[in-house]
C-alpha cells in the first residue's frame, strides 16, 4: 500500500472523529412540554402510564375520544361513587330541587366550545374568542370544580390571558344524572360558591358565583345512556 493512500486514509479518519454528534432532538426538549406531550390526563386512573402524545394537546380543534365498554359497566358506576364519596369525605347529600326552569337550555344551539362559553356570558364579552383546545385545560380546573372522579374528558379549552381566565370541559361518565349534580352541587357549597340549580330543557345545572368568578355546570342524559357534562368556569 503506498504512503500516499496510507496518508489519505489517516486525514479521514482523523476528520470523522473531530466531528460533533448530532444533536438529540427528545434531549432537547424541554422537560415541562415533553410531559405536558406525553402523559395522560389524570381523570381516569386507568390510564397511568400510557403516552397519548397524539391528543394530550391539540392544535387546530378539539380532539375526541369514546368511553369503552368496560367503562360504562356497573362496577364502574360504584368506582366512581365510591371516589365521589372519599373526595367529600363521606356521604353525599342530595342537590335541592332545581330553584328555576326554563324550556330550553342556554347550550342547546352550542355546539362548540367558544360557543358554549358565549352562551353563559360568565366573563367579559371578549374572552370566548381567546380560547384554545388542549385537553391541558381539563387538569387546570380549580380544584373544588374537578372532573366527575373517573370521568371521560372529550373535550377542554380555555385560556389564561389577561381579565379572561376561562376553562371550559365536556366530559361523560357512567354516573347518573343526579349523583353528578349531587356531586357538583356538594363540592360547590364546600367551597363556598354559593351554588344554585336550575333546569332548562334537558339539561340540569349547578351554578354560581362569587367575589372571585363564576361557573356553571349543565348535565344531561344522552341517548347511549352516559351522562354528558359542560363544565364552566370563569376567574376561579
């Protein structure tokens, strides 16, 4: 082999080696957003541990998912109850009749959350137009307000700008309709906001406000038997 091909040989290598290493992209990352990307939202204890990177934050609309059938079983019902009870701390007392009734709900032409909001009139004018889908919102719900234990969040937004500090959440669950207004009208006077139940059309509410906001809670049975819930909140 001459001393030329032996020289060329050795400046090659000798340039493979003082190049940097590509940069990891996951090591990069900043460590809040990888784990706002990858976990699940802690409403369903069942789904510790999973990576839903594909709709724990969602950009240009609301993502969807559906209950599974294993969800919806009685033995669920009482999962959930049982949870209900121990946030309490015991029993739950039933919610009072609805004070007032009105034939139509203020969401029944809502279909969206921006609009759903708008429909409320819980804040400023302006603040519906400012929210954002990420199902992040679900889990930033004040703490008095949660997600029914075990609920199935389908879909959250919200915003946090400012003079408009709104979430709003749909979600289903197994419960009945009256145990999840039992439950919300419960935890509301815990927190002393004050609540109210009304009905309009189909619907069933826990409402209210205080120095520091408002919400409102609307229930209603659908046809697959779930009870569906949007959830509100206004500066809370």
């Amino acid at each position: 082999m001459s001393r030329l091909f032996i020289t060329v040989l050795f400046a090659v290598g000798l340039a493979s080696c003082s190049k940097d290493p590509a940069a990891d992209p996951q090591a990069e990352r900043d460590s809040a957003v990888a784990g706002a990307l990858s976990e699940p939202i802690m409403t369903d204890p069942d789904l510790a541990g999973q990576s839903r990177n594909d709709t724990a934050v969602s950009g240009g609309g609301p993502a969807t998912a559906e209950v599974p059938p294993h969800k919806r079983t009685p033995e669920e019902v009482e999962r959930a109850r049982q949870a209900a009870r121990d946030l309490l701390g015991g029993a739950i007392d039933p919610a009072p009749f609805a004070e007032v009734t009105t034939d139509q709900s203020k969401l029944a032409r809502a279909v969206t959350m921006e609009a759903i909001v708008a429909a409320l009139k819980l804040g400023p004018a302006q603040c519906p137009a400012k929210v954002g889908y990420s199902f992040i919102w679900s889990a930033r719900l004040p703490a008095s307000l949660p997600i029914y234990p075990r609920g199935h969040a389908m879909v959250a937004a919200g915003t946090d700008d400012t003079g408009c500090k709104l979430r709003a959440v749909r979600f289903v669950t197994p419960v009945p309709v009256n145990d999840v207004i039992d439950f919300y009208f419960a935890m509301a006077s815990k927190a002393d906001l004050t609540p109210e139940r009304r009905s309009e059309g189909t619907d069933q509410i826990v409402a209210g406000r205080n120095d520091a906001g408002a919400y409102a809670i609307y229930v209603r049975q659908r046809a697959d038997g779930l009870s569906e819930v949007d959830l509100v909140t206004s500066g809370l």
